[in-house]
C-alpha cells in the first residue's frame, strides 16, 4: 500500500503539491480592515519575459492607501488586488526566453500595485540590480519616493547649485527624499510641516515653515528675503497650488505630483469627487487655464508617466540613487520596519500622519 501510495505521489503533477505562499488582499475599496492576509495554493509561474521573485521587502505609502481606496488610476477598476507600489527581492525563477538577469539575483521593482505578496512575477524589463553593500529596507525605500524626488528635480525642474525651493509635506516620504537630494544638489530649501515635526525638519537642512501657525507665502517671502524660490514642489491639492505660485520667484516653477493625495480629504461630493471630474483632463490643459501667463511655469510629474515614455532614466536614474546610498550621501529615512501581516496597521499610521519618512514591510528573509 505504501508504494502505490508514493507511486500516485510522484505521478501527481508538479503545480498540485506546489507550495503556497501569502500576500495581502484589498477584498473591496475601503478602509485599512479591508486588507486581509491571503494564502494562495501555488507559486505563481512567469511567462514569456518575466521572472518570479521571491520578495523581500515592501514599502508601504500614500498611493497604497489611494489604491485601497480606489483612488488611483494606476491600479485594477474592481478588487479585489494586491497593493504595493515597489518591491526588493530574490530573483527565484525565470520564465521562457529571460536574459539579463539570474536566479539568486536581488532585484528592485516599480510594480504599482502587487508587492505586498511573498511571490511576485514580473517583467525582466522592470527590474533593476541592487548592489552589495545595500540592505532591503533602504533599497525599497528609494525606489518610489527617492525616484519621484530625484526625477522631480533633475528631470523635470533641472536644478542647478545656489538655487532655493520650497517642498510642502517635507517630513514625509518623498519631502524628506527631496530634502536629502536637495542638499546633494547644493540647494537652499524651505518646507512646511506640523508644528511637532519643525525640528525634524531642520534636521534635513530645512528651514521650516509651519503650516499650521504661518502663512507659507508670506514666510517663504520673509525667507527669500522677498525673492521667492526657483522651484515648489506641491503634491497638497488644488487650493494650495495656487498660492504655491505665489512664491515663485519670476522665472521659477511649480512641480505639482501626486494629484490624488487631495482625495484622502474628500467624500462623495467633496474634493474627492472634484479631483475625479479632472481625470479626463489633459493635465497641460488645467495648469495652462489655472495659472496666469507672467514668465513662471507649471508642470505635473508622474513617476509611471515618465517610466512609460524614458524607461532608461527609471533605470538610470534608480541606479544612481542605489550608488549614492551606498557611498552614504543619502540615508533613506525608514520610520518603522513592520511585517507583511500588518499592512492594515502601516495603512493606518500614513492616514495619521503619523509617519517621518517610510514604512517598510518586511515580507520574507
């Protein structure tokens, strides 16, 4: 009886005793308690030009939420999905005609949504090495929001050494990134935050504003000594756009990201539903009829956007954040590294605002 059993064991097809693994499910749009941990029967298997990965770690952000919301166009119409912008992992199995890459390798990976799993498969052409010498958590913690920043900066508003800007929400995640990178770049900078976190801010090289007890336009003016700055970068929403132009110096620029953050203040008929009605817009379009024609300018950076039309900066532009925290010229500044299993909880302290710097979910070791 033993050996027909065993015989039938080794007859069974290989994806029938495959081993299963766990990820984090969005069941419905909602709030945190709708992300529930899912155990699937079988490894994924990548097709033609992709790899499966066996992920490492996660970071858990402000688009996740939008997306657990149903707020960000990026993700799947209906859940339910995996959130989870970016991911650092093993390379554990290539699919049909990959090279470049090999099984062992650690790789990084904008993915948009479907991080927050144990096993993730995606395109060879996405990922990017990660070199020794850079541990998981600060690795994951460049891709999203130090690429935003970076490429904000070089790519977009293309600073030079000597000039000033003024970054809202400069103790978060992509605040503090432009912080670090901006003080790499040789740049003045003036940011806003809560009155706890002006200390944090200073910390960066900041000089602080608090939003909650001065007027950001008059402050940044008191500190340009009535100048303005070259560059704002404003991710706050359509009200503060506005008056972000204000302290443009004439010839600066306004850098506008991450539109849907303004949605996490509205309900059905409020700023969410505002924001909604512009998706159809062309972006060009809405700053072209919001802002006067006086010499200043107004663009909208999308990190998915920019990937799609220059994949090689992504990858350029990555790699060089992977060196220089290596060389110890940026340190990504990690808040707390929590495990998989609690998302719902990280969800929770980014809708807090609780957070200076990066959640980072380890997913596997």
């Amino acid at each position: 009886m033993k050996r027909i059993l065993l015989l039938l064991i080794l007859l069974l097809p290989v994806t029938s005793w495959a081993a299963s693994y766990q990820q984090i499910v969005a069941t419905k749009f909602g709030d945190a308690d709708v992300l529930t941990l899912v155990t699937q029967p079988s490894l994924p298997e990548p097709s033609a030009g992709e790899v499966r990965i066996r992920v490492l770690t996660a970071s858990a952000s402000f688009t996740d939420v939008m997306v657990r919301k149903g707020m960000y166009g990026g993700a799947p119409a209906e859940p339910p999905l995996v959130p989870g912008y970016d991911l650092v992992g093993i390379v554990d199995k290539l699919g049909p005609r990959v090279t470049g890459v090999e099984i062992g390798q650690r790789v990084a990976a904008l993915t948009v949504w479907g991080a927050y799993t144990e096993y993730a498969v995606r395109p060879v052409t996405e990922l990017v090495p990660v070199p020794e010498g850079l541990g998981d958590e600060a690795a994951v913690a460049l891709i999203l929001s130090y690429t935003t920043a970076y490429q904000m900066l070089h790519r977009v508003a293309q600073v030079t050494p000597g000039q000033s800007i003024l970054i809202h929400g400069a103790s978060g995640a992509v605040g503090t990134a432009l912080a670090q990178l901006g003080r790499v770049a040789g740049l003045t900078m003036l940011g806003t935050a809560s009155t706890r976190k002006q200390g944090y801010l200073r910390s960066l090289g900041v000089q602080a504003i608090d939003y909650k007890t001065e007027d950001f336009v008059s402050r940044t003016r008191q500190l340009t000594e009535d100048r303005g700055v070259d560059v704002a970068f404003d991710a706050i929403g359509l009200d503060n756009f506005k008056r972000s132009y204000e302290t443009l110096k004439p010839g600066g620029e306004l850098v506008i990201y991450g539109l849907y953050t303004a949605t996490l203040q509205g309900e059905a008929g409020g700023t969410g539903s505002l924001v909604r009605e512009f998706l159809g817009f062309k972006w060009q379009q809405l700053l072209w009829n919001w802002f006067p024609s006086d010499g200043k300018s107004a663009a909208f950076y999308s990190i998915t956007d920019m990937r799609d039309e220059h994949p090689d900066w992504f990858h350029e532009d990555l790699s060089t954040l992977f060196d220089l925290a290596v060389a110890g010229e940026i340190t990504p500044q990690i808040w707390q590294v929590m495990p998989l299993s609690e998302a719902a909880a990280a969800h929770r302290h980014i809708e807090d605002r609780a957070v200076k710097g990066k959640i980072v979910l380890r997913v596997s070791r």
